[in-house]
C-alpha cells in the first residue's frame, strides 16, 4: 500500500569545488604539473601566464558596449542567460592568478627544479638482451609477451598454460604450451640477472645455483632447495642433517652459499633505476642560520604561473553578432564559454588553496613536533594523531589525511614521509604518555644489540620494555615487531 510521509535527513555534500579542492590535495607536488598540463589540454580558458596580452586591452575597452545595446524581444532570453559572462573576466588588478607564492622567499626563486637521473630499466634490460638470440618473429613475439609477464621482482606471472591462451586472444598467435615453456626455460631463464623470470622462489634459487660450478656445497644446496625447501624456509636443519646424512659443517657451507642468493633478482637487477628515481620533497624545512628558527617552504618545481585566458571577454560580442547562428545556438555557445572560463577559475583558486591548505598544515606539524625539528632526535616525537592537526588548523580530518597522503618533507635530518610523524600514545608506569614510535626505536634497538644465538622472543622483549617503564602487552610487541618487519626469534637466529 502506498503512503506518504514527510521526513527530515541532514545530509552533508560536497560541491563540484569541493571535490575538485580534494582531489588536488591528494596529488603530490611533483605531479602536479602533469595535471595541471592535463587541464590546460581539457581547458581553452586557462592559461600559462607568460607576457601581458596587449591584444586583450583594446577588446576590453570596448567590452562594455553590448551593456548598452538595445536587444529585442528575442535576444532577451539570450542576454538573461549569459548576462552575468562578463563577471568573470577582470581588470589586472582584480585577476588573481596562482603563482605559487607561499612560503617562498626571494632566494627559493633559483629552485626551479630537482634534477633527475635517468638509467635503463629492468624491463629494457631484459629486452636489449632478447634481441641478442636472433630469434624467429613468432618466437620473438612469444618471449617479449613472456617478458611483460615479469613483475619487478623478476618473477614470472603467469604459467605457460595460462599464456598460450593469452598469446591467442591479444596477438592471434596459435601456440602450444610445450612451445612457450621451451622459450621460458632455453631463453628467458637464460637472462641476466640470474633467477629472472622464475614462478616462485624455490625455482628462482634453483636457478641460480644451476649457474654456479659444481661444488661439494653447490650439490648439497640444490638437494636442500630441490628436496627440502619446505624445512629450509622453517630452518628446521637438524631435519636437513638427518635425512641428507651430513655434518653441521656441511651444512653451514651450504646455507652460507644460499644466503648469497637473490631472492629477488629484479629489485637488485634494478637498483640504479631505483637510485634514480628519487623522491621529490612537497616541503623543504631549514634551519635559519642567523637566529637558529625554523623556516618552511614549498617547492614548486616546474609548476606554471596561471590565469584565466582574457582574449574569451570577447567572444560574446563576436558571438551575439554572428549572422549565421541561431539564438539557441549562440546561447550554447555562450553557455559554453562561461563553463570554460568558470571551470578555469575554480581550478587556479584550488590550486592556490591547496598550496595554502598545504603550507598550514605542515607548519602545525612542525610546532606540534618542535623537539624533533630542532634536534632531529627520533625520541622526541610526541604522540600526535590526525585529529590533533585538524584541531590546531580548524580543518575537517579528511582532510589532513588527504594532506598527509604520499606527501614528504626535507629536512636538514634527512627526507620523511607525513605519516612518520603520526603515532599512537602509550602510556608508562608513571602516568606519563609517550609516543608509540619511541617504544618501537626501543624495541629495535634491543633485537639489534641481542645475541643472535640466543634472540629475544616477544615475551622477553616485553619484559624489557616493562622494566624501562613502557606499559606494554606482549601481542602489542609482537603486533610493532610486525610493524617494524622484524621476524620471529626463531627466523633471526
């Protein structure tokens, strides 16, 4: 049965700004400029502001004269519509194009930008060697297919199986499983570095060793990784002893020998390009030399001065004349016109709230965490929380996590991500509060000075930090021993 009923919601919604302004939040300064490249393209209103358009002030000065033309009954609804076009094209005065000012001193204005160091990648690597097999076209298809199947560890993807099917549906190559899993093993396999382009690490090992001459430690390796891979990842070795019959020296010399393998090949293969590819900081803090202050600023890097392109103030006169237009279609074209140049001017105000949102922000962050600015000692980090800095800057904590997100700072201490600076409080046995991050420098500095015979298990690393006052449970040690990447006590021996 149908019925009405009246109803009261309180709903919160962004508007088409709002959500604009957020999104360019998220973005890190050295992406930046690609976006804002993207809306130049998207946009013909905006523009890099570069030299002053002369051109612009002889339109303007007759921009006024359509204001007094007398429109008949039939232009009414046109003029109604797009009445309020010309308030936004302004003098030069009043046109507030972004500059990317905030927090810029005159000496910043020689940082234009972070140089870059430029190296082969691991995927070019693996091709020039490809092209050294002089293989058959169809054969040469299949192995660089193969090849975009290798992640950047250097482990193959997908199976042979798998990828016969794949090579059918995107490349209309008709193939056989025997045929691709000949290409893996006689050609990728045989890739440098060694272990690329293997399922999983057993294999990868197993690769590796093939390489090597065959030593009395090289056999008694494969036979572990090939037999005993199982028990060798647990270190289970006085199962390994007993079943391959071999003495503790044996052994050592073999697991000596697996230790030097790459787990990894295709990070280690890469590590130039990985050198290369530094992280441009969103904020550069820096210790005044004359009065020992701290000053923030905000790289712009090769980011454009913009403004709303003036040469649009004209159209409306060029397009209210036009013969050959209909009244509809001037009104879309005009309607047009003012979406562009709205949109421009909604984007130049978020990029400028965002640099501002930006720098407030990260300055509360370095009055909150003073100590650690001045000192650069990690211990002085005080438990802060998204909601501490939303509170100082009056800001909505989406927000500050929006700022926070892949952002990162210089400082004269090193380059941190924004996140470092978040931590939980833990509470000590006097009452006090200290940062979660202390007790994890702590708990790293104990299993870095342990024996590593005999390790620390999580219990006995909770009792240590009780007797220097942290308050903690054993599966919160284990829960920051996690956190930190620190294996069982088992695995560190």
């Amino acid at each position: 049965m149908l019925s009405q009923k009246q109803e009261l919601k309180l709903t919160q919604k962004l508007s088409p700004r709002q959500i604009l302004l957020m999104k360019l939040l998220q973005i890190p300064t050295v992406s930046l400029e690609q976006r804002i490249k993207q809306e130049l393209e998207d946009n013909p209103a905006l523009e890099i502001e570069e030299m002053e358009d002369t051109s612009f002030q002889e339109e303007s000065d007759n921009s006024d004269e359509y204001a007094d033309d007398s429109l008949t009954g039939e232009e009414d609804a046109l003029y109604d519509a797009v009445r309020d076009l010309d308030e936004y094209f302004y003098e030069d005065d009043d046109i507030q194009p972004y500059r990317g000012n905030v927090g810029k001193s005159d000496d910043d204005d020689n940082m234009k930008e972070i140089p870059y160091a430029f190296g082969e990648s691991f995927q070019e690597n693996l091709r020039y060697q490809l092209g050294m097999y002089h293989l058959p076209a169809e054969d040469l298809k299949i192995a660089e297919y193969i090849l975009g199947n290798i992640d950047e560890s250097g482990y193959l993807q997908r199976t042979a199986k798998e990828m016969v099917n794949d090579l059918l549906f995107n490349l209309q190559i008709v193939t056989t499983q025997e045929k691709v899993q000949s290409i893996i093993n006689n050609v990728i396999h045989s890739l440098d570095p060694a272990g690329v382009g293997a399922l999983n690490l057993q294999e990868c090992l197993l690769l590796q060793l093939k390489r090597m001459k065959e030593t009395k430690e090289v056999v008694l390796a494969k036979k572990i990784i090939k037999n005993y891979f199982n028990e060798f990842k647990k270190k289970h070795y006085e199962k390994i002893i007993q079943r391959l019959k071999v003495t503790q020296e044996e052994l050592d010399a073999a697991l000596s020998l697996l230790l030097k393998l790459d787990p990894k090949p295709g990070v280690s293969s890469n590590d130039i390009q990985r050198e290369a590819a530094y992280i441009s900081p969103d904020f550069i803090v820096y210790i005044n030399e004359k009065d020992g202050s701290l000053n923030l600023t905000l790289p712009n890097y090769n980011i454009p001065e913009l403004r709303v392109k003036k040469a649009y103030a004209g159209l409306y006169n060029e397009i209210k004349d036009k013969k050959t237009m209909s009244q509809e279609e001037k009104k879309a074209a005009l309607d047009f016109v003012k979406q562009k140049v709205v949109s421009a001017e909604w984007f130049i105000d978020s990029i400028t709230q965002r640099e501002a949102t930006l720098y407030r922000t990260m300055q509360s962050i370095i009055d909150y965490q003073i100590e650690f600015f001045q000192t650069g000692d990690e211990t002085y980090i005080k438990p802060m929380v998204l909601k501490d800095i939303a509170d100082r800057v009056e800001m909505d904590i989406s927000t500050i996590s929006r700022v926070v997100s892949s952002k990162y700072v210089l400082t004269p201490y090193g380059l941190y991500p924004l996140k470092f600076f978040f931590s939980e409080s833990m509470q000590t046995n006097d009452g006090g509060e200290v940062s979660s991050r202390e007790v994890k420098k702590i708990l790293s500095d104990a299993i870095d000075n342990e024996d590593k015979q005999k390790p620390y298990t999580d219990d006995m690393l909770c009792k240590i930090l009780n007797k220097k006052g942290y308050n903690i449970a054993r599966r919160t040690v284990t829960k920051y021993r996690e956190q930190l990447g620190i294996p069982v006590a088992r695995m560190r021996k």
